[in-house]
C-alpha cells in the first residue's frame, strides 16, 4: 500500500515533506476537519492532492482562482492525473458531459469556482460521485473580514449536505485570528485540527525607500540586487511606461497586464521563466501560481492595497531559500494616492443602489425580469451616459458579481486591438506624405508603449482625448492605417459582458448585501490604515510587523530588514568635503538634474539632496531656467 512519501516521489520527484505537510496529510486521511494556515510557497496543493490519490474517488476542490485552477490542472494532467476544472463560457450540454465524465470516467479533481457550485445541476452531478475530500482553496475568501470576502463562498457548506461523511480541508496563505474563526464556523467544522506554519521567511529582507524620483531610484536598486526580478504597478499605463524606462537603461525588461492577450501572455511568462526577460513589470495578478523559485527582488511602485496581499505578492521571492528582497518604494504623495483609490470609490449603499438602477435601465432590464439573461455593455458609454465615476462603476460592478447579484464574463479588458506592422522606417515614410494623420499616430505611439511590437488593447477615448478629435474620428483613421497596411486593427463597440443571476428588485436586490457593504468600507479603512502604519513605522523590524499582524507573537529582528539594518549599521561620519568637492566636480562640464549627479556620482540620493541644499544657500550653484543646476560663477 502506498505511502504520502510515495506519492510525493513518484509525482513530485521530492524525497521528504516542508513543514507540517506531512501533519496536514495525516490529518486529513484520518477524516479530521482540517484547517491549514501556510505561507505562499508553503506547498498548500500538496496537502490535499496526495490524500486525495491515496482515496478511492474524486476530490472535489472549491478555488476562486480561474488562472490557478487551470495551473493545477494542467500541472496534475502532466503527471498523468487525471483532473478537470469547469470555467465559464460552456454550454449546458458540455456541462452534462464534463460532470458525466467525473462519475463514470475515473477523475481524481475536480476544480470548481463556487459561484458554479450554485448550479442545481452541478450539485445534483456531485451528489452521484464518489467524493473522497473536499478541498477549499483560499479559505480566507469566505470571511467578511477577510481581505478578499465573496459572499458566494458562504455556499460551499452545501458540499457537507450532499456528502455528509466527508472530511474537509481549508487553507489559505493570510488569516487572522478572526478570519480563522469565521472559516471553522462558516464550513461546519467539528474538532478541526488547525496547522499554522509561521508567516515568517527569514530569506526575505523587507525594505521601505522614501524617495521623490521612484524611476531612477528602482535602477539604483537594481544595479545592487541580481536575478529575476518583479516591479508590480498599479497600471498598464505604468508598467508599459517603467518598462520602456528600463529597456532604455539597458535592462531585459517587459510588461504584463490585463491588455495583453493570451498568447502574449503565454510568451513573456516564458521568457520570464527562461531568463531571457530578467525584469517583469506587471499589475498585481502577475506571479499567481507561477513556480520561479529564484526570483531574487518585488518591488512595488506603489503602495500596496493591503497588507495580505503585500505579504504574498513580496512572498514569490526567494522561494529557493536564498537570499531575496521585498522593496516597496513610496513618496510624498503616495498615502494620498492609496486612500483615493481604495476609499474615495469604495461602493456605498447608496451609490451601489444609483449603480445597479442606471445599468438595468441602460440595459432595459424590467422590474422583476433579467434573471440568467446576458448582455453586452460598453462600460465607457455606460459611465457617459450617467456621469458616473468609472471608478466607482468598476468596484460596484465588482461588488455585485461577488455577491451573485450579476456575473461579469470579461473585467473591463477593452477588445479594441491595435498593432502597427510596418518598420519604423517606413512608417515614418507615411508620416511623410499623410501629414494629416501625424497626430492620431504619435498620440499613439507615445501612448502606448511596445505597440511596435504586438497586438494590445487600445482605450479609444483616451486616444482622442489626447488628440483632440472625436473617437468617430480615430475609429476612420485606424480604418484607413489598416487598410493601407499600416496597422493591424480589430475594434468592438462592448468591452464587458454581463449575466444577471437575480431578478431586477431595485432598491431590495441591494439591501440583502447592505451589510456586507458597510463591513467592506469598514475593512478597507482598517487595511489601509496598516498599510500606513507600516510604512510609517521606522523603528520596528519590518518583518516582525508584518508576522504581528496575521497574529504570530514572540519573533525575533531578522537582522536583514531597512529598520534591523539601519539599527546594526555604524554611525560612519560624513566625509561632507568629499560630497561636497564632489557634487562641483560633476557640474563643471555643464548643468545637471538632481537624478543626473545622483548616476554620474553613484552617491545616495537623500546625500546628494542635502549637499544640493547647502551649496544653493552658499550660493556656490544655482537653478537654471530648465530646472538643472550649474555652477554659479560671480
């Protein structure tokens, strides 16, 4: 009879456990209720995979996670296990069949959002298989405390309804205390055994850099820390812009987000994973599920939304062991950049209430209809029409699909692609006899960055703002650039598609989710309150901040933090002389910016602005007109 260490060297090619996986797996087979607290790269799959193989029968594993879902799947297929996940986009028919095939057709996963648990369907086909484990992937989702709460989550106990002698397993990466109670009460949980790895990962040296010229201090970082790298951003406009920053410092450097489509995705993941791009710059969802385990740097350009999602997102460094860094970079207006994102738009009672009425008439959804109907809807006009803050939209939006009041097939991934397919040269060649059209195109060009060289989504409005036309006008351009062979161009008049899975009841569809609005804006001050303190707080090991946090008493300074090394650091007197003499030196040729005496003199940028301060007071330099510095000669 095979043995956990059999299945992990067989499939896995591993000769022993990581901490607790081993505990967790024993726990499980011996049908215990079982709650597994792991930080990211703590092997949390493994935990429920193994006794699941071991079992005769099918595991059945609740993920929020599309991307995720298919990663295992795709990981668990290659090991020659058999394993299937249902997404969206199906017809009822393939449905039947997929579910027919879990019974009869010997699977050992499968993969499920919770939101397609909902479906009578699925739960009468999950009640005629022979469900060996339940397995609910990032638990913390079911709690309204938690940082990612769905309401849909709060289902799932109809699992233990349907097979009440089966045993459950929860984990998740980052849970507080009172999260931690909300998941054993919420699945039902009798004696659980609950195993907590320390959030700790003494490998990871936390860092906060205060600086008012982020780009060139993230190439001085850069210059000191080698391998693989990650820079999150809050934008795509961000992540194209510092991606064309880096490629023109000399770094092997690209961007990933949301615009890109499948196939370039796939393409710059695999160069990332090869080393043939060394610095990916990406919006938040970039790193989920990947296994690169000798990233050596994250850094965010902005300040995180919280501290859960900073600690798994700083957590993909260093999963090898060796020694990495966790960097946020911040400045003076970032505090107030974070609170207008993440609390000015928050969704209200109110505003959810004007939200919800204005898209069921934009969509001419009667009172009491729309239940399982689908529509397209092109968010911008819908914001337009209104006068509707397309922030606020995009959160409400999102509030409702997570409390199943609609389902958003596409988040706001505009479908208008865009590609110019010619050389510079002969573009430019064009630019020459077609004057006209010069605007529109370096509006473009200048826009979006990498458009060169693939296909990416395309914001119209944007466009002609910035050219100064009407999108009637930029849509005949980039007709005429197609047909001339100048562009490859696909456009679409919808960038959303919507599904109504509860009747239009107005102002009582929005009071059944009233509370969990109110917990939302709650929580999200709190978050962002701790996202301040933390990168405020100076005087205590940034690690052990971040381990107090999710709950974990008694550490020690790891010594290899900003604060910790900042504190074991000699006090080393100034050489101001040298600075000085220095600083004079690099001006004498000609004028230089700040950042420029910072590259040319490899000096530390807060030095530098000191000693710029003190010699324009002495009136030893002075500002010129294009805001350089030059020596200033009496």
């Amino acid at each position: 009879m095979d043995t956990p260490l059999d299945i992990l060297e067989r499939y896995w090619n591993f000769s022993e456990f990581k901490h607790l996986q081993e505990e967790i797996i024993q726990s499980v087979l011996d049908n215990e209720d079982t709650l597994a607290l792991l930080p990211t790269a703590g092997g949390k799959s493994i935990c429920f995979q193994i006794p699941a193989i071991l079992r005769k029968g099918i595991c059945i594993v609740i993920s929020p996670l599309v991307a995720l879902m298919k990663d295992q799947v795709n990981s668990l297929n290659e090991k020659g296990i058999k394993a299937m996940a249902i997404s969206s986009g199906i017809s009822y028919g393939e449905l039947d069949t997929l579910l027919d095939n879990c019974i009869y057709g010997d699977y050992k996963f499968l993969y499920l959002s919770p939101e397609r648990l909902q479906q009578p369907i699925v739960q009468q086909r999950i009640e005629q298989m022979p469900v060996n484990l339940i397995a609910v992937d990032e638990a913390h989702c079911i709690s309204q405390w938690g940082h990612d709460f769905r309401p849909s989550y709060k289902t799932i106990d109809k699992l233990r309804e349907l097979h009440p002698s089966v045993n459950v397993i929860a984990l998740t990466a980052t849970a507080k205390p009172k999260v931690v109670k909300e998941i054993i009460t919420e699945l039902d949980f009798v004696s659980p055994k609950i195993f907590k790895g320390s959030f700790s990962r003494p490998n990871i040296g936390y860092h906060v850099i205060k600086t008012e010229d982020k780009e060139q201090k993230i190439v001085q970082i850069l210059k000191k820390l080698i391998g693989p790298s990650i820079i999150y951003v809050r934008s795509r406009r961000n992540a194209e812009n510092l991606s064309g920053y880096l490629e023109n410092k000399g770094y092997k450097s690209s961007f990933f987000h949301g615009g890109l489509n499948s196939k370039e995705k796939d393409n710059r993941l695999d160069k990332f994973m090869q080393e043939k791009i060394e610095i990916m710059i990406a919006t938040t969802a970039f790193g989920m599920g990947i296994d690169k385990s000798n990233i050596r740097s994250i850094l965010h350009y902005n300040l995180p939304e919280n501290l859960e999602s900073y600690y798994q997102e700083s957590g993909r460094a260093g999963r090898d062991g060796a020694r990495s860094e966790a960097v946020i970079i911040t400045n003076s207006n970032d505090e107030q950049h974070l609170k207008e994102q993440f609390l000015n738009s928050l969704p209200t009672v109110e505003n959810t209430k004007l939200v919800y009425r204005k898209l069921c008439s934009f969509l001419y959804v009667a009172y009491g209809e729309g239940e399982q109907k689908t529509f397209n809807l092109n968010f911008n006009d819908f914001c337009t029409t209104y006068k509707l803050s397309a922030s606020v939209v995009y959160n409400v939006l999102n509030l409702l699909d997570r409390s199943s009041i609609i389902k958003l097939e596409q988040h706001y991934i505009n479908q208008t692609k865009l590609r110019f397919i010619v050389p510079n040269h002969v573009l430019f060649d064009y630019l020459g006899s077609n004057s006209e059209r010069q605007l529109i195109i370096k509006s473009i060009l200048r826009t979006y960055g990498g458009i060169m060289d693939s296909m990416l989504s395309v914001n119209l409005k944007t466009i002609a703002q910035k050219a100064g036309v009407s999108e009637d006008e930029i849509i005949k351009t980039l007709s005429t650039l197609k047909k001339d062979e100048i562009v490859d161009f696909e456009n679409a008049d919808t960038d959303t598609v919507i599904t109504f899975l509860q009747p239009r009841e107005d102002d009582k569809t929005i009071n059944r989710i009233s509370e969990i609005i109110n917990q939302n804006i709650d929580l999200k001050k709190s978050q962002i309150d701790s996202v301040i303190h933390y990168i405020e707080t100076s005087s205590v090991c940034r690690n052990i901040q971040l381990l107090e946090y999710f709950g974990e008493r008694g550490a020690t300074p790891c010594g290899i933090c900003s604060v910790c090394l900042k504190k074991v650091k000699q006090p080393v007197e100034k050489n101001h002389k040298a600075i000085r003499n220095t600083i004079i030196l690099s001006l004498e040729s000609k004028p230089l910016s700040s950042r420029q005496i910072v590259e040319k003199t490899n000096l530390e940028e807060d030095e530098v602005l000191e000693m710029m301060q003190q010699l324009l007071e002495q009136e030893i330099i002075e500002i010129t007109a294009a805001n350089t510095y030059k020596i200033k000669y009496t």
